[in-house]
C-alpha cells in the first residue's frame, strides 16, 4: 500500500513524464503548488492557442506579452533543468516569439508561429517531453 502511495505521488511530481499525460493534468489542477515556471508555461500556451486562432485568419497577434522574459527566472519544479542548454533554448524561444509579434507581412505568419511552437519542441524534447503531444496541437499543418 505504502509503495502504491509513493508511485502516485511520484507521477503527480513529474509532469515532465511521458506516462499518463491527461491524468496528471488532473492531479495538477487539484495540488496546492504549481511551480511558477509551470504557471508561465500554462500561460505561453493560451497565448500561442490564440495566436493560432489569429494566424489562421490571417490576423496579427499584437502586444507581446512582456512576463515571457520570466522564462529566465521563473522557479522551476526541477531548478537542475535550468543550464546551459536551457538558456540557450530560452533565447531561441523568446527571439521567435517576438518576431511573430513584429510581422507586417501575412504570409509570413503561418511559418513563423510555427517557428515559434518549434522553439517550444525544442526545448521540450530535451528538458521535458511530457507536453509535446499537448504543444503539437498548437502547430499549423
Ligand atoms: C527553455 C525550455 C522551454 C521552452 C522554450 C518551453 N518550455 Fe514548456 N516547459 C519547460 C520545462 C522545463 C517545463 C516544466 C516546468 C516545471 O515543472 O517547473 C515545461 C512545462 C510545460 C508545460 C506543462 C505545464 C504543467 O502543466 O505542468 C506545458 C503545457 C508547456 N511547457 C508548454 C510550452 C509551450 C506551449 C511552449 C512554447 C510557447 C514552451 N512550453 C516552451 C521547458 C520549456
């Protein structure tokens, strides 16, 4: 029983884990403490599902939302993932994002979202591969 016990909770802490995406989401919603590079992630990801909605009709996304520069700060589950690697992907990440917000050319912005939900790929296959299924379903096909 208490292995049992242990094993939830273990898959409750990482969320970065491939097994059973939907349901840790759940158990995510009910705990206490969500880690606030968690709660930024959450936020990028509206953010980008709604850019989506906008590049679809061909509208620009406009006000780049400032707090995605938390991405170097913010205090993560594991503060072991924050390296060099990790920066290096941050940057990446960020200088795509802002460059969607800047576009005055609309056949650009089907690649360059795209570019940009790449950059979260990127990072993700190798700092937390869990979500990626999740984030794939913000790529325009
Ligand atoms: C620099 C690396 C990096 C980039 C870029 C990145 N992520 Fe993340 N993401 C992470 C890490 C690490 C976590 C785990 C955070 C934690 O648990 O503290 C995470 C967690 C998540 C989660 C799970 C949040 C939860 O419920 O626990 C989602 C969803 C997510 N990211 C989506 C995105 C999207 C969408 C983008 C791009 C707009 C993106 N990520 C860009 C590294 C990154």
């Amino acid at each position: 029983m208490r292995f049992l016990l242990l094993i939830g909770f273990v898959a409750l802490l990482t969320s970065c884990n491939q097994k059973k995406e939907v349901k840790v989401e759940t158990d995510q919603n009910m705990m206490v403490k969500q880690s606030e590079m968690a709660a930024l992630m959450l936020k990028m990801f509206d953010e980008n599902a709604k850019n989506k909605q906008l590049v679809l009709k061909g509208d620009f996304p406009k006000d780049y939302p400032q707090e995605f520069i938390k991405l170097h700060t913010a205090v993560l589950t594991d503060e072991n993932d924050r390296d060099v690697a990790f920066k290096g992907y941050s940057d990446f990440y960020l200088m795509q994002q802002k460059i969607l917000y800047n576009l005055t050319d609309k056949d650009s912005l089907i690649p360059q979202h795209n570019q940009v939900i790449n950059s979260c790929i990127s990072c993700h296959q190798v700092k937390c591969p869990g979500p990626i299924p999740r984030i794939q379903k913000l790529l325009i096909k």
